[in-house]
C-alpha cells in the first residue's frame, strides 16, 4: 500500500514517532515542511518572516527574494538533511529530494497576489510563492523500487526555470496523486479538523463530497491550507486523506485506522 506522509515544521509538532515507522512501510513517501525553522533561519539572517491575509482570509508567507533564499536553506538544508539522518539511524536508507530536483514538483508562479493591510487591498509584486501543477513521479519511483525512502519538500519549478516557494501540504497531496496513493496522511498538532480550537473532542471525524464546503468553513488559519490539500488529494483518485495529529506512538498507523479526520 502506497503511502504518503506529510509531517510538518510548525511549533508542536512531532516527528520521532513518525520516522520510528517509516522501516516497517517500504512504501511510503515522506514530504515535510518546516516553517519554525524557516523563521529561525530568516531571523538569523536579519530577514525576520512577514505574513499577509488574502482578501479571502487566507494567510500566507511573503516570499520575496530574500526569504526565498531563506527557505531553501531552511527546508532544502538544515530540515531535510535532519529527517535523512535520523532515518538512516535507525536503518532506514532514504534520499532528500527538493522540488527543485530533477524537476519533480512543477508549479506556476503566482502572480499578482493580494493582501489586505489596514483595511486595504494591496498588490505584492515581488512574491515567489506558486501553486503546484504537477509532481512528475518518475524519480520518486525509482528510488522507492531500489528500497530507499524519498524525502520531498518545497521549493519548486517552473516551467521558466524559476525557483518558487510552494505548500508543502499541496505539495503531499500532488505526490499522492501522481503517485497513485491509497492514502495520504498529513500530520499536525492538532487532533484534526476541529468545529471548536479549544476542544480536541469537537474533531470532525468523517468529510465526504457532500460536507467539504462545511469543512473548508471550519477550517482556519493553516488548517484551511491541509483541508484543501486532502479534498484535492481524493478528487485526484488518492482512496483517502486524513488530517490527525503527530504525538503520541504510531500516528502514521493511528490515522491509517481513523484517528483523524479522514476525507473519502
């Protein structure tokens, strides 16, 4: 069975138990982000991360030039060759792969991106974030047929050559796409998709095509970005998507059994 996993970077999230896992499934693809790093590295640079809300409510990084280097630095460097390390720890032969490399993950620049400042709507014309188009899995495949495990995360390409900064949970949910997954797993610090912040027994536990409206409803702040992430995941043929948390013993095994909010 075909899996991909995603775990991420933000403040409160678990990796140990995760990576603990990843030996005992062949076939598994592991994409992360790593947005706390990320902020780390861009202040340590002088270049502190700045945040813009979409007119929709969206909240997003501002990748400009200079925090794009940060990313890639970040994410590319520092994130990626810990994951790699600790899987090989504990005998698990696995390579880092940008988006960036071999042109896996192909995206389009975005252009003409809006924030809304004191009330006002502004233009950004110097962000390098996209949108994911495609991830071509070729690569992906061999490495898995040769028993090693890739590690994916942004940035990515495209088809200029240009290097931008993507999601790295649209990133997951293309891979499971392209990849023909049976499931994608995005793990984060929360329990789920909650109808209440404060209460972790408010999870959603079930999102089928007639309630992801509801669901995107719901969703807030990066919440919002995982929640498209999975619909997009099964509307691309992935059997299913489910959003659980990190902590505690097994969580790819614990969401795989339904500990999450599962979409269908």
């Amino acid at each position: 069975m075909t899996v991909v996993v995603k775990v991420g970077g933000a403040r409160g999230n678990e990796v140990e138990a995760a990576l603990d896992e990843v030996r005992d499934r062949p076939d598994l693809v592991l994409v992360h982000g790593g947005s706390e790093e990320v902020d780390r590295v861009s202040t340590a640079l002088g270049r502190p991360t700045r945040y813009y809300t979409s007119p929709s409510g969206v909240v997003s990084r501002h990748t400009d030039p200079a925090h794009l280097e940060a990313v890639v630095m970040a994410l590319s460097g520092n994130v990626q060759t810990e994951l790699v390390r600790s899987l090989e720890a504990r005998g698990v032969h696995a390579v880092g792969l940008s988006g960036v490399d071999g042109g896996l993950v192909q995206a389009r620049r975005k252009e003409g991106q809006r924030a809304v400042e004191n009330g006002r709507v502004l233009r950004l014309t110097d962000d390098r974030s996209g949108s994911v188009e495609e991830v071509r899995p070729e690569l992906l495949r061999l490495l898995l047929a040769h028993g090693y495990v890739p590690v994916v995360a942004p940035p990515a390409l495209t088809p200029s050559g240009e290097v931008v900064n993507v999601d790295a949970d649209r990133v997951a949910a293309a891979t499971a796409v392209a990849l023909g997954a049976d499931a994608l797993v995005l793990l984060t610090n929360v329990p789920g998709l909650l109808r209440d912040l404060a209460d972790p027994a408010s999870r959603v536990a079930r999102v089928d095509q007639a309630t992801e409206p509801e669901a995107l409803a719901l969703a807030r702040g990066r919440m919002h970005k995982k929640v498209r992430a999975a619909i997009e995941a099964v509307h691309g043929g992935v059997h299913r998507a489910i959003i659980a948390s990190s902590a505690g013993a097994a969580p790819i095994r614990r969401a795989l059994e339904g500990d999450g909010t599962v979409f269908q």
